[in-house]
C-alpha cells in the first residue's frame, strides 16, 4: 500500500504540471503505459485529473477541457452520497452509434471510470 500511495503522489505531482509529455514519459518509466499507448495522452491526463481526489483544485479546468472536446460529463452519486463526474460519450449527428466509419480524431469514445482505466494499465 505504501508503494502505491508513494506512487500515487509522484503522479498527482506530474499530472499537476498539466504537461502531456511529462506525464506519458513518468507513465512509460513507472511501467504503467508502453510507448504510443494511449492513443490519446491528453484525454488520459485529463481523466486522470479528474479522477484524483487530490486535485480537487483542477477538477473545474479537467471538466472544461473534457467538455470542450466532446465528452459529455454526467452527474453520479459516490460511494459517500457525494456528487462526481463521470464522462459519457454521445452519437455524432448524422452518425449512426456504433459505426465504424468515422473518421479518425472525430470518434467518440465512452469513458470509463479513471479508476478502472488505472486498475487495468497496473495489471
């Protein structure tokens, strides 16, 4: 438990500096991520944010960022009765859900938990 909480706290520390680059390079050394995984780096930081409760202070600009470029964030009930966000994806109009036929950057991705995405990349 100390060594995750040690590691928790040097991310929250790098993710803070809200550098793409600083972010995926820890992930890559910390042996959470490979090279070129994610596909996309400053979503993941961005819910990673989100996610912490240790950033509480960044919570507003990660929801902002996340609204900002798609992702549609709705209101959920915690574990302790509190409210948290949680990204949901919608259809594109005109785009039947499901469809494969996007075009790359214009995809909409469902959002998982930042909780669940952190407990599958430590496996």
């Amino acid at each position: 438990m100390i060594e995750y909480t040690n590691f928790r706290q040097r991310l929250d520390a790098v993710l803070r500096t809200l550098d793409v680059k600083q972010v995926s390079e820890f992930l890559i050394a910390e042996k959470q991520w490979q090279a070129g995984q994610p596909a996309d780096v400053e979503f993941a930081m961005w819910m990673m944010i989100a996610g912490s409760p240790t950033l509480r202070d960044l919570h507003e600009q990660a929801r902002q960022w996340l609204v900002g470029h798609g992702h549609v964030l709705r209101r959920e009930k915690g574990s302790a009765g509190k409210q948290r966000s949680k990204s949901k994806s919608q259809p594109q109009q005109g785009k039947q859900q499901g469809s494969k036929k996007q075009g790359r950057g214009t995809q909409k991705r469902q959002v998982g938990s930042p909780a669940k995405h952190n407990a599958r990349r430590s496996s």
